[in-house]
C-alpha cells in the first residue's frame, strides 16, 4: 500500500474530469490507447493534466525539487558556461520548461555580474499557470533584468545562441515497448472499469517497431549473454522499457532552427548500454507525488509527476543525425566543478554562518554520486563552435554515448 497523503477534494474533482477526458479518448480510439496518448494527456491536457493545473509542482510545497529550486549555486554556475557559448556566438538565451523561473533569474543575476547579459532571455513555457508564476518570479528581478525575458508561444524559427532546458526530456511523453518471448509489444492503456485504467500490449509496430528492433535489449542476441533468467526478464518473462521517440524530435527540430550556438541539456537517465541493462526489467518510468516516489501512472491521473530516464545516446545521435557536433557529455556533479562550483561555495563563507552551512549542504547533494551528481547528467549539442567548453574540460564521457 502506498503511503501517500491524500489529495484535496479540489485535486480530486480536478482527476476526475481528466479520468473523464482519458476514458472519452480511449473510446474514441477503439478501446486502447498508446502510453504516450496517455502520459501526454495526464501532464498536458489544459486545465486538468498535470501541467495544466494551476498545483504547485516545485519546491517544498510541490512534488518535486530541482537543482535550480535546491539552490541558487546551480545557476550561478551554470552561468559561466552560457557567458562562454554566447561569446562563441551570440548574446541570447532561450530556457525551455522554466519551471518556477528560478533558473531564469539566477542566471540573468550571475550573467549581469560577470558582464556578459543576453540581449533577450526567451522563455518557451506550455503551462499558462506556469508562465503566470514565472513572470511574477522574474518581476523581482526589477526593470533592467526583466525588461529582457520574453515569453515565446512557439520556437523561432531559427535561433543563434544558447538553449537550456533543466529536466525538459524526462518529462517528454514517452513509449513503452515489451519484450515477451522474443516478440516486442507495445503496451497501452484501456479502462478496466468505471474511472480506472488498466494495462494492455498489442504488437509493436511502424516507427515505434523499428526503434525497439535497434535496441540493445538483454538476451535477444548473441552479443548479450544472459546466464541468469531472472536477471534479464520479471517473474511473468517480460522485459519492459521505454522509448522516447517524442525527445528525439524534439532534439531535431531545434537542431533545424539552431544556427550558431549549443544547445545545454540536464537531466537524470543514462547511456544506452546503462540504459538496457539486464536487470532492469521495469524501464524507469517513475511518478511524484508530494516528494514521495511511486510507480503506478493510473494514481490520480492529472495530480502526479510522470516521468522516465533519458537515453541519452538517443538524444546525441538525434542531434547528431540532424547535423550538430555532440560538445561534451559527462555527469552534472563534474560539469558543474568544471564551471567554479568550488569558487561560489568560498563566495558563501563571506556569509553568515547559517548560508555557508545551506550552500555546502545543496553542493553536495549537487554533485555527490550518491545525490544527484552522478544520476543527472550534462550534454552539449551545437554548431559553429569549434573551442572545448568549460563544462566538459574534465571528465568527459563523449566516448560512453
């Protein structure tokens, strides 16, 4: 049994209509529908999905904490790398999935501090109530900063400069695929009764087949061994696991629009041969709720976190594919070392005693192998930019992709 609090009747109203919205799709569509259907409308449906909703998602009162929220040191040192890049290329940023604005604004604080302001700081945000928090997160910031951030409705459609996107592909729906006695499914969703959805696989096929056929999934062929039944397949002989053919596309179509510039992606996954490991036979998808991890995406629908781990040889050679250099790939504990992690932390000891104590704390857990250091990873994808960045001086796992 799960040990969760209970939501609100407010939150609960709010999962009943997206059930209702869920259960009219998946009728439409003949009884079942894909995950990615699924995962999509439970983030995103407007007003109701998870996203949609005007719930707290970050921070002590949400479901979740990200870098930036834990602490100002991540966008204080993330700060120098964007500083480089825009001198590689041109002074401009654009932050996708900003969240609470947080990032946005410790960024434009450092980047004015070490002279080096973008001409404009665009936001791409599908979230209205998002955008509302951020643009009253960014106001604070007062005239000369805010005057700078624009809110965009779509990409542009072509861009020089830099892109960051903070724990953007995880939450990228994606597809589950099943391995079951050398067949691949693709497992959706259909109702299993009044408000309740269930699980259900139908043979894989199109894009979604030949992408599964290129996986290095255990026991499939000679060049896995797998000795130990148990070890690549669940009780039921099931080996389950994603792809996010949707994070892909995305990657390449800002590819298309990225002139001249890079583009700096943080988020937790893993190369691919990590990725398909034997032993996990359940993928990664993960749900939050309240800082309380779990693994049914039918709880609540609309109230909680989906997410899986990124492939992120997946998203190199999306990049690469659609023409941009891979720039450097390595976890974010050693890209953010690499950036003066070290340096802010002494900048703290001029604080009282209290601050400096917090910000070594929020380091550690930053950059520990055991926190979030070694689970999150930093990549680079650009064009134009031919010197070694910052980021990726040391401890460079390009060769790992």
């Amino acid at each position: 049994m799960l040990d969760l609090p209970v939501p609100d009747a407010d939150a609960l109203e709010q999962s009943s209509r997206l059930v209702s919205l869920i259960e009219h799709e998946i009728a439409a569509a003949g009884g079942w529908i894909t995950f990615h259907r699924y995962m999509e409308l439970a983030l995103y449906a407007p007003s109701v999905g998870y996203y949609g909703s005007g719930a707290q998602k970050f921070g002590k009162g949400g479901d979740f904490i990200t870098a930036p929220e834990l602490t100002p040191l991540f966008g204080q040192t993330l700060a120098a790398q964007v500083a480089e890049i825009m001198r590689m290329s041109h002074p401009c940023v654009i932050e996708a999935g900003a969240g609470s604005g947080v990032l946005a604004a410790d960024l434009l604080r450092e980047l004015e501090r070490l002279d080096c302001l973008p001409e404009s700081y665009g936001i791409l945000e599908l979230s209205a109530q998002l955008r509302a928090r951020q643009q009253q997160t960014l106001a604070a910031l007062g005239p000369k900063l805010f005057s700078r951030v624009v809110w965009l409705d779509v990409p542009p459609e072509t861009f020089s400069g830099v892109l960051v996107g903070n724990e953007v592909l995880d939450a990228i729906p994606a597809h589950l695929i099943v391995r079951r006695g050398g067949e691949l499914f693709e497992r959706g969703v259909v109702c299993s009764g009044a408000g309740a959805f269930g699980w259900a696989d139908r043979p894989a096929r199109g894009a979604v087949l030949k992408a599964a056929q290129g996986l290095p999934l255990p026991g499939e062929d000679g060049d896995v061994e797998v000795n130990d039944r148990s070890a690549s397949q669940s009780d039921d002989g099931e080996y389950v696991t994603e792809i996010n053919l949707a994070a892909a596309a995305w990657i390449a179509d800002w590819a298309a629009r990225l002139r001249h510039g890079a583009m700096l992606l943080f988020d937790y996954g893993y190369p691919r041969e990590e990725y398909y490991l034997p032993s996990r036979t359940r993928g990664t998808l993960m749900c939050h709720y309240r800082h309380r991890a779990h693994e049914d995406p039918f709880l609540w629908p609309g109230l909680n976190d989906i997410t899986s781990s990124v492939d992120f040889t997946a998203m190199a050679e999306a990049g690469f594919d659609a023409g941009l250099d891979v720039l450097g790939y390595t976890s974010q504990g050693q890209f953010l070392l690499n950036c003066g992690l070290i340096e802010h932390i002494k900048g703290c000891e001029t604080e009282c005693s209290v601050a400096s104590a917090r910000a070594s704390i929020a380091a550690q857990r930053l950059t520990q192998p055991c926190e979030m250091g070694e689970l999150f990873k930093a990549l680079a994808l650009g064009r134009g930019i031919d010197a070694p960045l910052m980021g990726f001086a040391r401890g460079d796992r390009t060769y790992r992709l």
